[in-house]
C-alpha cells in the first residue's frame, strides 16, 4: 500500500551535506588531514573516503610498528642511498595526495551559496594549511637528500678495497665477528704554512660492541720510530721505525703527525690498494705500536670543525686553566686571547676547535691538549642527542660532507649506528699510556710497554706479562727507561673532565 501524501510528508528527510554552515565545513576538512579519507565519509564518498580511512590507518600503523619495533631496519634504510631516493619520491607522492584531499574535502562539504567574508576565509585557512603541508614536505625531502649525500659522500662504497680493512661476513652479525671495535680518530690539520696535512690529534677508540663500553687512547703527536709489522713492506722500508738513524736528535719530519703526509712520498704503494694512503698507514702503525689491530678510521678535518659544533648548537666544558686561543711558541707570537676557566663552559664553534688544540705555553702542552680532545669528544657526544641531531640534521649533515672522511663502508652503516646508541649510554675511559715512563721525550717510546698497559685496560682478567711477540723497533735501554709496570685501570672521562681549578690537563 503506497503511503498517503501526509506520510510522506512527515517522513524525515536525509540531511544535506550543503546545508552545514562554511565554518563547520571548513573545521571538517582541516581535521580530516589527521586521518585522511574522514572527511569524504561526512560528505557520503563513502567508498572513496573508506578506502582512504584504511590506507592511513594502514600507513599509520606500519610506521607505529616499523618505529617500534624495527628501529635497526629503520637506521638501515635510512643509510641505504637507493633507499633514500625512494623515500624521496614517496614522501613526495604523499604530500601530493594529502593536500588534494584537503582541497577536494573542503569543496565537498562548503556550502552550494556562501558570503564572499566565508568564502576568502575559507579560501585562506586551506591556502595557509596547504603552504604547511608543502613547507613540511619540502622539509623532509631535503633532510632526505641531505642524509643521503652525506652517506655517498663521507662513506666507502662496499667495493672499495684495502687491505687495511676487516674482512666481514655479510651472513653473521657484524659484531659477533667483532667483539672489539678499534677506530682510529685523526684530527687533520692542513692550515697554511704546514707544507702539507699533518695529523695533530691520533687517538685510538677501542670499543667493546657488546656493552658500549669505550676506551680512548692517544699518542702524542712528537713520538718518532713508530713501527712496522715485520710482514709489511714498510718495515723493510723502515725497519727500526720511522725515523732517520743519520739525523740529529730533532727530527719534526718524522714524528707521528708527519707520517700522513711523508711516508706515502717515501714509500709509495707499500700499504697496498688505497684511496687515503696516509691514514692505512697509521691504521698499520699505530695498530702495532699499541698492539692492537685497527679496523676502520675516522678522519676529521680541524679547520672546519668549528662548523660541526655549531651545527649542534655548541658544546658544554669544564675549563681548568686558561686555554689559549692562537699563538706559535716558535714564532713568539702570542695567543689572541684565551679561554677562561670556570665550570659548564659554553664554547661556539670556534671557541670549541681552540679548546681542544690550543697549547701555546701550556704546561706538559701535548698532554694537557690530548687531555681536552677526550673531554671535547665526551661533549660532543652528550650534546648529540636524538632531538638536538634531527632539528639540526641538515646544518649537520653538511658539515660532516666537508669535515669527516672514512673507510667506514656503507653496508655496515646501520650496524654502527647501533652500536652508537650503545656507546652514548656507555662509559668512555683514557688509557693512561705513562709518559715518565715510556715516552719522556717522544725520541724513544718504549712500545712494548705501552703495549702491555694496552692490554691489560682492555683485558683487566688477561695476564700482567706481556704476549711473546717480535718487536719490530729497537728496544729502549734499561739505564734511560725503567721497566713499566702496567696500569690497572683507565680513568673515567667523567672525572676526567670535572672542573678541577688549576689542573693543567
């Protein structure tokens, strides 16, 4: 039976989406960007807007997972330049696709007859929304392309070879292989009249991967007849370490801060297939002077180091004695001006890069300097914490293009910046290598001592007797150099870099 007219008339009709006000239309699309496609629903698309719904819930739901619990895979892709590009396009289509639906949302729901004041108002709230939305795109694309050249750039390419680097299985995990991490930190200094770079700062970071837990140890920059292992063509080129047995007593040519740049004219190719022949030098060198073998190193470029600590928004030090800024001890010209002391010293760029290499008239100058590097890389690390490296990240990530070089290789990126997170929340020791004991002058060093203190920090349960081992420098005389007895422990950094008035290192 049809219904009667009065029926039908009473019937309620479906409201019209027309019929809601501009602003209510408008406050409708705008959240509707927190979850796109929800709009579309209040506007009857329903298939169009559920289908949208399930893509963004889907989306938000990987990135929750992916976030959570994939944070390695995560690290991973965002090492992985091919990767990169990808996330480029995609981040890209994504921006594409919202500020459509915004649009489109908006035009669905806003009222069929509007007052030009609702019309420019709506007009402008989308406008400015879709600039955001293009502003944050446009972001996060050149964060992207700013990660992916500092990774093509500073980074080997897995088929660079050396044979300075360790051979890792793709198969296992890279630090089952490697329970102990060694990295050689160089800081370069190329600045004008040094006829060439010379690497002022050599420090070794000895890592254990499983804890984080880290030991540095430095080498003064004047220690001469750094030696070889017998198997290497430089010991046959040098085989009582690098250094001139005709010359005088001075011999700044054949310091351990000449090496990168002397001994590849000396002996050229004797390190084998190289792209930085200078540092798989010292990787060899340095690794048998401390008996340790020397996986990969991190050359960093002194000059433009300022840059990098303000990329980070400076750095945080203790200074315990005036630090001077400038001046040449041999030239007799003095500093410009110095760092004065006081505790939780806030350093800019410049201020930061004077404070670790300053030693114009420093007491025990290489000391106290090497000490101040250790607390400098310590800031550093406590200053790079995830918020502080994402708001910056593109300041950073162009500082490190021109500051750092490394044979590091791409493809075990992601396992290091894993193992950076352990080391943030780790202890960072010094090696105490014992000056009065075995380098009093730098002339001389008594390597095999160093060597035993060396092992017995980084292997406290190892026996106090040196490993049998052929020794490819000279041995020091027991009349100029007593027998060392090595160290028990390191020295905490924290301690270290405590303010300390007065404290010449």
């Amino acid at each position: 039976m049809a219904p009667s007219r009065a029926t039908r008339g009473t019937r309620a009709r479906r409201p019209s989406p027309r019929r809601r006000s501009a602003l209510a239309a408008l406050a409708i699309a705008v959240l509707g960007v927190l979850l796109p496609g929800t709009a579309y629903l209040v506007a009857r698309r329903t298939k169009l807007g559920s289908t949208l719904v399930v893509l963004s819930l889907a989306l938000y739901g990987g990135a929750a997972y992916v976030g959570l619990r994939k944070r390695d895979a995560v690290i991973s892709w965002a090492l992985n330049p091919t990767l990169l590009n990808w996330m480029i396009i995609g981040l890209a289509v994504i921006g594409l696709v919202w500020i459509v639906v915004l649009v489109t949302s908006y035009k669905m729901l806003r009222p069929l007859t509007v007052g030009p004041g609702s019309r420019m108002l709506g007009a402008l709230v989308i406008g400015v929304i879709c600039f955001a939305m293009t502003v944050s795109t446009a972001t996060g694309a050149q964060t992207l392309m700013a990660q992916r050249n500092l990774v093509t750039k500073v980074f080997g390419g897995d088929e660079t070879k050396s044979r300075t680097r360790p051979t890792i299985s793709a198969k296992k995990d890279i630090w089952q292989q490697l329970p102990r991490l060694n990295i050689l930190l160089l800081g370069a200094d190329d600045g004008e009249g040094r006829g060439g770079t010379r690497t002022d700062t050599v420090m070794v970071a000895s890592i254990d991967t499983k804890t984080g837990n880290t030991s540095l140890i430095s080498l003064t920059r004047n220690f001469m007849r750094m030696p070889f292992p017998e198997n290497s063509p430089l010991h046959k080129k040098f085989p009582t370490g690098f250094w001139d047995p005709n010359g005088d007593e001075e011999q700044p040519e054949f310091y351990l801060d000449a090496m990168y740049r002397n001994i590849p004219k000396l002996c050229p190719g004797c390190v084998g297939p190289s792209d930085n022949e200078g540092a798989d030098i010292l990787k060899v060198s340095v690794g048998e002077a401390l008996g340790l073998q020397i996986h990969y190193y991190v050359q960093i470029n002194l000059a433009g180091f300022a840059q990098l600590v303000e990329a980070l928004g400076g750095i945080t030090v203790n200074i315990n004695y005036p630090v001077p800024v400038g001046g040449n001890d041999d030239k007799k010209i003095p500093p410009s001006r110095y760092l004065e002391p006081g505790p939780n010293r806030q350093l800019n760029g410049t201020d930061a890069l004077w404070f670790a290499r300053g030693r114009y008239k420093v007491p025990t100058a290489d000391l106290a300097r090497q000490a101040r590097q250790r607390c400098t890389i310590k800031a550093i690390v406590e200053r790079a914490t995830p918020q502080n490296v994402l708001t910056n990240y593109d300041a950073i990530a162009k500082a490190g293009e021109k500051l750092i070089r490394t044979d590091i290789p791409r493809n075990q990126l992601g396992a290091f910046a894993t193992l950076g997170a352990r080391v943030k929340t780790a202890k960072i020791t010094n090696v105490d290598l014992d000056k009065k004991k075995n380098f009093p002058t730098g002339r001389n060093p008594n390597y095999a001592g160093m060597r035993e203190i060396v092992a017995k920090a980084l292997n406290p349960a190892a026996r106090t007797t040196p490993i049998p081992r052929k020794v490819s420098s000279p041995r020091p005389s027991t009349a100029t150099q007593p027998k060392t007895t090595p160290k028990p422990a390191a020295d905490d950094l924290t301690s270290a870099c405590a303010y300390n008035p007065g404290m010449p290192g």
